[in-house]
C-alpha cells in the first residue's frame, strides 16, 4: 500500500509522468490537480480522478524511474548504457565498487542500487556542488548509506587492490589509469566513458603499456517506436551518440616493470 511520504511515478492519462512525494497535498498538472491524500492507503496502480475529471496512474517507481527523473547539474550517464555496466563491471550485492567522476550522479546510483545493503560504493568527484547534487538524489532514494564520497583523486586512489571494479568518467582518463591497476583486485574489471573518439585514441596508447587485457570498445545505440497499433514505426527522432566505452581487466603484473 501507498503510504504517506513514499515515492509514487504519477503517470497521466497523455502519457507524461512526474516522480512525486505522496502528501496531504495538490499535485497540479497543466490540465487538471490532484488532491494526493487520496493515495494514502490504496495499492501502487491506483486510479485517481482530477477536479477536472482527468485520469492519472500512481505506479511503484523502479530504477530507471529514478534514474530519469534525478536532480541533474550535468550530463548524465543514461540507462542504455547503464545496464551493459553493470553486467561488464559485474556488480551485484556484496561488491565494492570504486568511481571516479561522480556527475549527477546517475550511474552512482545504479551502482548503489545494484550493490545491496551489503555492498559499498567509493565515489570521487573534486566538484563540491556535484557531491551536494549526488548526495541529495541518493538521500531522496534512500541509498546514501552505502555510498562513500571522496574529494579529487590526484595521481592514485587510497584504495589498493580491493576494489571489485573501477570505473572512471572524467575528461583525462588515461592520467588515472595506473591508479585503477592499483587498486584493482587482480582479474577485475575497469570501464571507461568517453565521449570523443580522441579519448579513445589516447586512452588505448596509455593502456597498451599497462597490465590490462581483453580491452574492448563500443557504442550503445537504442530507437524508440510508436505504439500506434496501425502505423507502428519508429520514432521521428532518436539519439545518435551518447559516448564510447571501453572495457578492460586486470592481470597480474608487477607495475614497475611495465615502466
């Protein structure tokens, strides 16, 4: 049942949904409003009339709920990419799970979301103001307690060889490269977004003199459609590049000898 205070996706006749607070309050559309109390109490999936005699739907949120509607400051990393990730950097409950370049936060909020009451995750981020943004989406969403916030990493992280995973986004990724071998477990994974393909090029020079095999890189692409039963087709418009990523391991090698 819906109770007071809980996060419902209200999802309107039209088709537009809004991530709302359920109170003893209005909730105002640009068409009609809702008298929220009226949730209070009734099973997620609820119907609920307007004053107007507009309908809307109060559905239980899921991740991607949250992840799209995220207080943001920058751009975000979306769930097309979101979900190969988390399968690539295999995170799951009970993983540690080391980041750099924390943003809004959305991909942080996967991580924490994915890694269970049981797992941690280790974020740095050298902008205060997106470590307020962060903090106040994963407050909102009630994983905040499992997240760990770190100012700017310079050349090395203080983690060393227990991490599950590492993933950096940040404009120079190849000057950390070192520093996620280091605090790697020996086998585990590192990924990379980069949204150019110069940071590409750069970042591969700078791993091909590293322990790191298995190095993969690729794009996500995703198309909508309309769901008009009769003229089902896809959409007019679709995203043609949000970034690169890249995937890699570790192995086992004693660092200096690389140099």
């Amino acid at each position: 049942m819906i109770k007071e205070g809980e996060l419902v996706l209200f999802f309107t006749e039209e088709g537009r949904s809004y991530l709302i607070e359920v109170g003893r309050k209005t909730f105002q559309t640009h068409r009609d409003s809702f008298a929220l109390e009226d949730l209070i109490g009734k099973p997620f999936g609820t119907v609920i009339t307007g004053k107007r005699g507009e309908k809307a739907y109060a559905l239980r949120p899921t991740i991607y709920d949250f992840l799209m509607k995220l207080k943001r400051v920058t751009q975000i990393i979306y769930p097309k990419d979101i979900g190969y990730i988390l399968l690539r950097l295999d995170v799951g409950p009970g993983k540690k799970i080391l980041e750099c370049g924390t943003g809004s936060g959305s991909l942080l909020l996967a991580f924490a979301y994915a890694v269970g009451e049981s797992g941690k995750v280790i974020t740095y981020e050298k902008e205060e103001r997106f470590q307020r943004v962060a903090r106040e989406n994963l407050s909102r969403f009630k994983l905040a307690e499992r997240v760990i916030f770190k100012g700017e990493a310079q050349e090395n992280f203080e983690e060393k060889e227990e991490v599950d995973a590492v993933f950096l986004d940040l404009k120079t990724p190849w000057d950390l490269l070192s520093a996620a071998w280091e605090a790697l477990k020996s086998g585990a994974p590192l990924g990379i977004l980069l949204p150019t393909a110069n940071q590409v090029s750069e970042t591969l020079k700078t791993l091909k003199n590293l322990p790191f095999v298995g190095t993969e890189v690729l794009e996500i692409m995703i198309r909508f459609y309309k769901t008009n039963p009769e003229r089902f087709r896809p959409e007019d418009r679709m995203v043609g590049h949000t970034a690169y990523l890249l995937f890699t391991r570790k192995i086992k090698e004693d660092l200096d000898e690389r140099y």
